[in-house]
C-alpha cells in the first residue's frame, strides 16, 4: 500500500506511475490503466491531500499485444517461407543424384538381362557338349546371344554404371544426414 501512488503523493515523495490489470466485477472484462497521483498544497506549501490520476490505457495495450502477436505471426510465416525454399533447394539437390541413379539401375537391369542370356547359352552349350549332338546347336545360340552384345561397350559403361549409382546413393545419403542434423538442431 505504500508503493501506491496516492500515498506516496501524501507522504510528500515522487510519484511513481503504477501499471495496474484490473477486472470488471460484472462483466469479468480486463482493463488496463495507469496510476498515478501528485500532492495537493496549501498556501504554505503543507500538504493537505492528493489527487489521483486513472488513465485508462486498455486500447494501447491491446495494440501493443496485437501488434506483438502479428509480428510473431509474421515471423512464423517467414519462417515458413524460408523453409519451403529450404525444401525446394533440397528436392533439387536430392533429384539431380536420384535421376542417375535411377538411369544406371535401368541400364545395369537391361545389361545384366542380356549377359543372363549369354550365361544360359553357355550353360547349355556346357550341358551339350556332354552330348555330341546338342553341342552344335548350343553352340549355334551362344554366338547369337553374344552377337546381341557389345561386349567392349558393357566393360566399359558397367563399372562406371556402378560408380555412378554409389556415388549418387552416397550424395542423397549425406543430404539426407545434414538434413537430419539441421533439423535435430532446433
């Protein structure tokens, strides 16, 4: 009670201005105000009482903690924005690997389809050449199995296919872990 402006005021010490939160018993609505209160002299500069001064300051407040909550709200937003370019720059980053990827599985998948058509022609030419007859025969589809194939073309391209695929599987992986990262970070 001694801090209140009204006494201080008939104490003959400096107001202070009080921010006060009061409720309206009727209605339970909230008003903000502040307090504050200054002396009433005599002639002979004695105090005799004190006039206390309520400013109502409910709009400004609610201003300032609108203005505060649009701010926040704007700031969510930016950060919403900063994260779908985050997003987009991480799609791209993501899909340029995953696109050769996907293009070495398929050639590896076409190339080992036809050294599996080779590697039967063998077999059965192996399998033939136990009977004396079958071996021309077999002998006969191994060599249009392996006239199919570029023999030299898949050395060269499987290796690298392979390569390729590992490299661009390792890229994604550490996009994906500094994803991880970044976002176990807060």
């Amino acid at each position: 009670i001694e801090e209140m402006p009204i006494f201080c005021a008939l104490k003959g010490e400096t107001s202070r201005d009080i921010k006060e939160i009061a409720r309206d018993l009727t209605t339970g609505q909230i008003f903000y105000r502040i307090v504050s209160a200054v002396p009433q002299l005599d002639s002979q500069g004695n105090i005799i009482g004190a006039v206390s001064i309520v400013r109502d300051v409910t709009e400004a407040h609610l201003g300032v903690e609108a203005l505060k909550k649009s701010e926040e709200q704007l700031r969510q937003s930016q950060r919403m924005e900063a994260i779908g370019t985050l997003a987009a720059g991480i799609v791209n980053e993501i899909n340029t690997p995953s696109q050769f990827l996907n293009d070495n599985m398929v050639f590896l998948q076409q190339s080992c389809g036809e050294l599996l058509d080779i590697a039967k022609a063998v077999r059965d030419l192996r399998m033939g050449a136990a009977k004396s007859d079958a071996s021309a025969e077999a002998l006969v589809q191994v060599r249009a199995a392996c006239s199919r194939v570029d023999f030299d073309y898949l050395l060269h391209e499987i290796p690298r296919a392979l390569i390729g695929s590992l490299d661009g599987a390792q890229r994604i992986s550490k996009i994906v872990s500094a994803m991880k990262s970044f976002a176990q970070s807060g």
